[in-house]
C-alpha cells in the first residue's frame, strides 16, 4: 500500500531541511523536553525522557504499550505535570498547569478517542471555545467560511451541515487537524491516528501530514504500524520502560532494528510458523445477509486453518461476524458446525453452540472494565462454573489460574479491575475466557489491535496452538501483514458483499489484497 | 489477601461512618440513667441479698406505674427465690407507705431494708425512720444504682431505629439490584400504597374482615405482592424490549400505581382488619425484635448470599457494567434485567405489607415520597448509579445511616425541616466521596 512512499517522500524532507535553515532561527528546536520525569503510585513512568522536535519535521515515537508515550504526551498537553523536568517551546521554559497553557503555547494533541462534540458540526466544533461573534451574536457565516478555508488547505472537503457523529472516522480525524490549525498550533501530536482508518484514508492522512510539515510545524507521530511510520518520519525515537533506547534519522534505521529496540530483544519473526494439517469444514455460513450491511456472504473454515475476513473499514466485516454470532439479527442464510444445522438468534445460542467472539472493541464490547479479571474470566463459563445457581468460587479460581500461566498474563492479583490492565493482558483475559469456554471455532476482530508487539507475538502463538488443537480461527485484521502473515486463507469484502479469495495466503501479496478490497 | 483487605475496606467504608455517627450521637445524648422495670428489679434484689446475706426482711415502695409494677414484681420474685422475705408490697403514694409501716411496726416488728425507686426512696416518709418507728430496728432505704449511659444506645432506642428503618430497609434491597444493573425505579414508594391498600381490601372483602383467619391473610398479602410483581415484570418489559429509560418507565408507574392505590382504596384508610394481622409489623418473637426487622434482616442475607455466591448475582453485575460485553458473553441479559425490576416491585409490595401490619390499616397515603429515601439510602451505601458497583451490606449500612441520623437528631431536638436539609447534604457528600477516591 505504500511502496512508493519512501521515494516520494524525498524531496519534501529536503524542502524541510532548506526552509529550516533559510528560516535564520538557527539551532533553536521547536519544542524541548528535557529530563522528564512522572511517577504514578506504584509506576515509575518516565525517567528522564528527552525529546526534541523541529519545525517542519515529523518525529515518530514508537515503544510498546506501558513505554511511557502517552505518560509523555499528557505531559506536554498539559494534562499531567512532571515530577522534575522542563519543557520549552520555541527556545522558551513554559510549564504547563493545564491544557489551556499548553494550548496557547501552540500544543495540539490529537487523541485516538477524538475530542468532538457528537452533536456539533464540524465548524462549531473547530471554534468551540473560541467562538467568533458579531454583536453578541454567533458569527455563523464568518465561522463556516473559516473552516471551508482550513480543510480546502488540508485538501478535503467536509460537509459543514452534518454533525460530526454522522462523519466518518477519518473526517472526524481531518476535524481535528482543522481544529489545531484554527488556534495555530505549531506542533501537533497524533496518537494512533490511523488505527480506525482503511488504507487509503491512511495514505491520504500521511499526504495531510506531509502538508502540514511543510508549512513548517512540527509533529509527533506516534504508532504501532511501523510500514507508516517508515513512510511518514524523518526521525525515529524509541522509549521503552520510561527512558530513551535509541534516537535516529529514518534513513538509518530498518523495520527488525524498530521491533528489536522497543522489545528490547531480538524478534526472529513477527508471526510465528505452524504446520497443521487442515481437515474438513467446520464452519459453514451461507447465504447470510442483512440490509445493505451484509449480502449473501457464504464461506466455510476448516479444521485447523486461520480463515482471514480482510477489506476495507466499513466493508461489512464485522457486521458478518456479528450476524453470524447472533449479536444483529440477521434476514437471511444458515449457519452449520461440524455438517449440524444451528438456530442462532442470540449470542447465547452462538455461545451455548461453541462458538466464541473476540470483539474489535475489548473496552466496549469485551470486558466489563469495572469488574476483576476472575469475574470476567468467568462470565461464559459460569453455568459450568456454578452448581444449583451458586458459583464454585474455588473452581474458579483454580481455573482462572491455570489460564494465567497458560497464557502469561501479566496480573498482580485476580481481583485486579480489568480497567487497570494493559492492552495485551486485556485481549488475553477475553481469550482465557474463550478459551475455557471450550469454543469449538472462534473468531478473533482485530486480535493485536492496540496491543504491543511483544504481546502481538505471544497472541499469534496462541492462535497458532488453537487450530493445532483442531479449532477453526475466523480472524478479522485491517492490517495486511498480520493477514498475510497469520492466514491461510484469504476472503476480502467490500460493501457487504465476498468480492475475492485468496486461496494461499502465503504466496499473496499486499497489492492483490487492496485490488480486492476497492474492487 | 492484602488486595481483599483493601478492597473490603473500600466496600464498607460506610460502616467506618455509621460507627462515627453513632459514637457522636453517643456522646451527645450521654447523661444519668435511673434503671427502671425488671432490670432494676433484678438489680436491686442482687444488690439487696449481697448486703443483708439470706432472709433478710423487706418492704418494697413504688408507684402505681406500669415501670414501677414491673420493678416490684420483679424484686418480690427473686428475693423470695434467694430466702427472702417481703413483708409488703406498696403500689401507691406516701400515705399508703407510712400505713404499710404501721402495719409492719404493729406486727413483726423488724424491718432490714425499704426498697423502692428513686423516687419513692426519696419520699420524706422515710426521713427520720428512727424517730418515727422505733420499734422496727435500722432499716436502710436502697434504690437502684443510678449510671451513665447515652440514650442513643438504649435498647427502646436501638429497636426504635430498626422498626423505622425496616420498610426502607427491605425496598432498598431490590433498588440495590436495579440500581446495579445501570437502572432506577421510582415507582417503589407508590406500590407501597398499592400494596397496603390491595392486602386490606382483600382482607376486608375476601378473607372475611374482621374475622379473618391467618392463613386468608396471608393470602390476601400475598395477592397484593404478586400483583405489585407484575407492575415490575410491566417496568422491567419496557425497559428490555423497547429500550425504554427505566427513569421514564419507573415514573410512569409510580403515577400509575399511586393513582391504583387511590382507586381501590376510594381515597379511605381500610382499617377492618383483625388485630392479629399486627403480628408481622409489631409483633417480637425472637431475640425481641420485631418481626418486621426480622424479616428484613433475613432478606439482606439471602441477598447477599445471591449478589455474592450465586450466578445470577453475577450476571447483574455484569449486566450494569456492560451490558454489551456480558450479552457477547452469553448473559441472559433480558432476562437478568426483569429479575431485577420483578424483585424490586415484589419488595416494594412486601415493604408495603409490613407497614399495612404496623398501621393496622390500608391507605393510599403510605409510602409517600418512600422512593426518595430508598434511593439515598442505596447511593449512601456505596451503589453506582451507573451500575455495576453496590454491595447489600453496604445499602443496609446506607439504610441504617439514614435512620440514625433521624433518630440521633430526634434525641437532640433538632427540628424535621432542618434534618432533611442535613440528609440532602449527606447524600450529596456520600456521593463526591466517591468521586473525589475516584479520581
């Protein structure tokens, strides 16, 4: 998806570089943190984290979850203060109280979970704060005309009746951008901004970027999909465990030196290899549609095999599994496991059948965050679980404990609120609770979403032993190397409908997989 | 193990407040306290027979009071059983005393104690014994020790505060459980009144009124109940199957429910009940608690044994903290729900019960503004509105909260309007406690 991008992305860098060092303001970094230090009862976050970022140029920040980025990150919006260190913008101490400080310092921090108001449109949200007014009144027109002015500068264009909950993800993020320009910031920080976005909004995004960096403001990037990063950066910072490991110009750094230095280790592969003699069907899905959402989709994973459901977001993936999982109702088409007809109208029915879901979303839809791990461990298994109604509270935990060392996860107690869990150990909670359930085929929505890559690893290897059990994987990924690297089949979607099959997902390729997908 | 000290810490740090209001009530109301009835009988009598050893001789002079009866009966009884003998009992005035003494003075003529209240040991007849009656030797005059004690923590106190709260008490388990599942109900004060006024009108009109027998009483209750449950079932439907806010909901059927009571009730108290129906309400048959707190004493158990141990405690949990999750799960998530509502309506129709017991009547003005408190006393106790937190020991801590704060300033003379200016308070600091640990 972006193999022309390195090359392409040339001569913009050169341009940065000369306005830099026509612009007369010598050495004098945009911003400077210097010897940043936060602790959290019990968390030592960052110690002693440097970080320099110049005008027109964009600085990836990379290191797995818990390396201290966002502790870093909120403190340069203001929204924590540091321990000891200081932060100067533009060659200037400031120390941020608040995020207002930080704000008129020229600090943008754009959130994955982005700041709009659902309701408003995308001009009030831009001026929201800061609204200009004519007599008292609401300056409607001057504010439309404003922001019509700032997405035309960033090259798209936004319906300005609608209200941002009826944008798509990637409108909403362009909302953002407008937003930071609107105050004039002159450094913007992104956190993950293209996890929820198709490849194509990404490419377009990095085209944003590249934009703004040659307007001279300096950007933070932070991410986990490394292809972009290698793309979009001209300089990489790796943390990991609260300090800098390594620091250096994109020219001279590589994909395997990346992984190695955030997992401090060295990484012989990113996807593990398995060897599984694939047996008959077990998994049919036929004709199941709903709407415009899902139309006549029909496929089958066999024993033992990894079936990956690919496309763009919004394609209709998750939508089919839902239908197929009895989460949405669905119009038409039939469910068989193992060659037996089932009647799925509700999860419970897909649940008591064998079938199991790793929702996309853990936080929303997988965990209930305020309760422990051991409670949510045991939710799908209690009828198991409990006798004559009543929990077996020892058996319970027995078990719990025996999938924590199963799957090392990384917990001080089973009371621990699942709240307080990183990423990783939160997708290995819901996989344990899968897990014990028995599921006979499971499917897996963006398995390694937001997680780091050491627990990505420890994730594949689970899957891997799962269809050497004899399970059935249906996963759903948006990122093509995990697809390419996990699968050993392909299907791809687009607008609801099954438009291709890859049948050796080894042999395909990232190009073949987005013709597929825009097809 | 450490984590679940803290966390029960957490959980129960209403009790760590109950205990301090209870301590400052304690202190505030500590003062001299005369015993009175048969513990001061039996105070004296013990007092008496370490003193005068056996057979000592005694005249018992009290008042002709309901307390003072009780003290005599008392002191005779245990007296005569450890060799004593009483040669008197005088239940009356100064006059009947100076007459007893006369009688003893002309007859045995020996006299070892004159025992009576503090009162009566202080009537002038027994000023100058000597002088008056010679001939009956030195007798003493020996009253009950008098002692310090605060009046919050009498025994009629601490009973009191039970038999006021019980009825919020025992609707604050089911709102517990609503409230857990991320809902509210309102309608818990009016099916009170429902409830009193439907298990009246089926006394009266169907278990034969006055001469009702047990057995048709209870059935007349439980036909109120059951039709409270139904109005819950009603509640718990909108809100499942048509997403209705279970605010909307609950209000609706607190309007409807109150307008029922009305209706049944033609706006008249229905008071032709037997005096036996009192036994649920005011009536004691173990450890002299009234049944009523009995009752909901055993509901907070067996809720605390379903939150906690069994499945469908924990399937309401999950429920109120994300329900999404939990329906992925495989909760019978519908279903949970309507247990919630059908037990809070069904509780609420109990609540109402028991108070139709204690008033001995039905009326359509009961339980009045009920909902309002229940509510406080689940939020004082810990639960989150937004569901997914709460504990029932925690709600009864609430529920006990509120009813000490009352009847603490009740005994220090502070006034109706003020106190609910302080519950308003409480409510709302029990509130920002959480939020500000939270943080």
């Amino acid at each position: 998806m972006n193999g022309d991008q390195p090359e392409s992305d040339q001569p913009n860098r050169d341009q940065a570089n000369g306005g830099e060092a026509n612009g007369g303001e010598a050495n004098e970094p945009l911003l400077a943190m210097r010897g940043m230090v936060k602790s959290f009862p019990g968390v030592q976050a960052l110690r002693g984290v440097d970080l320099t970022l110049r005008a027109g140029e964009v600085l990836a920040l990379v290191g797995e979850n818990g390396a201290g980025k966002s502790t870093l990150i909120k403190l340069l919006s203001g929204a924590h203060r540091p321990d000891s260190g200081t932060i100067a913008v533009g060659g200037r101490e400031i120390v941020f109280q608040s995020p207002q400080d930080a704000r008129r310092a020229g600090v943008a921090v754009i959130y994955q979970e982005f700041n709009l108001v659902a309701g408003l449109t995308a001009h009030e949200n831009i001026f929201l704060g800061q609204e200009s007014t004519r007599g008292g009144f609401l300056d409607h027109a001057g504010e439309r005309r404003q922001a019509a002015e700032l997405f035309r500068r960033l090259g798209v264009v936004i319906d300005l009746d609608l209200p941002c909950r009826r944008l798509s993800t990637a409108q909403q993020q362009l909302v953002e951008i407008a937003k930071a320009l609107a105050f004039e910031a002159r450094i913007i920080v992104m956190d993950e901004p293209t996890a929820a976005l198709t490849a194509h909004e990404t490419a377009r995004l990095l085209d944003v970027i590249r934009d703004l960096r040659s307007g001279g403001i300096g950007i933070v990037y932070i991410s986990h999909r490394l292809d972009e990063i290698l793309a979009i950066a001209d300089r990489v910072m790796v943390l990991r465990d609260g300090a800098n490991v390594d620091e250096r110009p994109i020219e001279r750094v590589t994909r395997g030196e990346l992984i190695e230095r955030m997992v401090g280790r060295e990484l012989k592969d990113e996807f593990p290899a398995r060897s599984v003699k694939l047996g008959p069907p077990r998994l049919e899905v036929t004709g199941l549609g709903r709407g415009g959402a899902v139309r006549d989709v029909s496929f089958s994973v066999r024993r033992g095999e990894i079936l990956a459901l690919t496309g763009l977001v919004g394609a209709g993936r998750t939508e089919t599994v839902r239908l197929l999982f009895g989460a949405d109702p669905r119009e038409t088409g039939e469910i068989r496991l193992d060659g037996r007809l089932l009647t799925i109208r509700t999860p419970r029915d897909a649940v008591a059948a064998g079938i199991g879901l790793l929702t996309e979303d853990r936080k929303l839809e997988g965990l209930v965050l305020g309760a422990s791990v051991r409670e949510n461990f045991a939710l799908p298994n209690l009828v198991r679980l409990s006798r004559r109604g009543f929990v077996q509270r020892g058996r319970e935990r027995e078990e719990f404990a025996r999938y924590v060392d199963l799957l090392k996860i990384r917990i001080p107690h089973q009371e621990q609120r699942a709240r307080n869990l990183s990423g990783g150990n939160q997708q290995k909670v819901v996989l344990a609770k899968w897990l014990a359930r028995n599921c006979e085929v499971l499917i897996f929505d963006e398995p390694t979403r937001g997680i780091d890559v050491g627990a990505k690893y420890e994730i594949y290897l689970l899957m891997n032993r799962l269809v050497e059990e004899g399970k059935a994987i249906l996963m759903i990924s948006s990122e093509l190397p995990e697809v390419l690297g996990m699968a050993d089949r392909i299907l791809v979607m687009h607008e609801g409908r099954i438009t291709g099959e890859i049948a050796d997902a080894r042999r395909a390729t990232q190009e073949q997989i987005m013709q597929l997908a825009v097809a | 193990m450490k984590a679940r000290l803290v966390r029960f810490v957490y959980d129960y740090r209403m009790i760590f407040m109950l205990l301090l209001l209870c301590a400052l009530f304690s202190a505030m109301t500590y003062q001299e306290q005369s015993p009175t009835g048969a513990a001061a009988g039996r105070q004296l009598a013990a007092a008496i027979s370490s003193d005068f050893g056996d057979a000592p001789s005694v005249l018992i002079v009290v008042r002709d009071l309901a307390d003072d009866a009780a003290l005599a009966e008392q002191l005779r009884l245990d007296l005569v059983a450890a060799g004593g003998r009483v040669l008197a009992v005088v239940q009356g005035e100064p006059k009947d005393a100076r007459a007893a003494l006369g009688n003893i003075a002309a007859g045995s003529g020996k006299l070892d104690v004159i025992a009576g209240t503090q009162t009566t040991g202080a009537w002038l007849v027994f000023a100058d014994l000597k002088t008056d009656y010679p001939t009956l030797g030195e007798p003493r005059v020996m009253t009950p020790q008098s002692y310090y004690w605060p009046d919050f923590l009498k025994a009629d106190n601490l009973l009191n505060i039970a038999s006021q709260i019980g009825v919020i008490a025992i609707l604050a388990i089911g709102m517990t459980m609503v409230v857990i599942t991320g809902g509210i109900d309102l309608s818990v004060g009016s099916l009170i009144a429902l409830s009193a006024v439907l298990a009246a009108k089926f006394i009266r009109d169907a278990a034969g009124g006055m001469d009702a027998s047990p057995l048709g009483m209870a059935l007349a209750c439980l036909a109120a109940i059951s039709l409270c449950g139904l109005i819950g079932a009603f509640s718990g439907a909108m809100v499942t199957r048509f997403d209705v806010p279970p605010f909307i909901v609950t209000l609706a059927m607190m309007l409807v429910a109150s307008g029922l009571a009305r209706r049944v009730s033609k706006e008249q108290s229905i008071y032709e009940i037997p005096e036996s129906f009192v036994w649920l309400g005011r009536g004691a048959d173990w450890f002299g608690l009234p049944n009523g707190v009995v009752l909901m004493l055993v509901l907070y158990g067996l809720a605390h044994v379903l939150m906690s141990r069994m499945r469908l405690g924990r399937y309401l949990y999950a429920v109120g903290g994300n329900r999404e999750a939990a329906r992925l799960s495989g909760v019978p998530v519908t279903r949970v729900v309507m247990f919630a509502y059908i037990a809070s309506a069904v509780l609420a129709g109990l609540g109402g019960v028991v108070m139709a017991s204690q008033l001995k009547s039905g009326s359509a003005n009961y339980g009045d503004t009920y909902e309002l408190y229940v509510i406080t006393a689940v939020v004082v106790g810990g639960a989150a509105l937004g569901g997914g937190e709460g504990k029932m020991f925690g709600t009864l801590t609430g529920a006990l909260t509120i009813a000490v704060m009352q009847n603490g300033m009740n005994l220090t003379n502070i006034h109706d309007d003020t106190q609910d200016i302080v519950l308003g308070f409480v409510l709302l600091g029990a509130v920002l406690i959480d939020k500000i640990q939270h943080r």
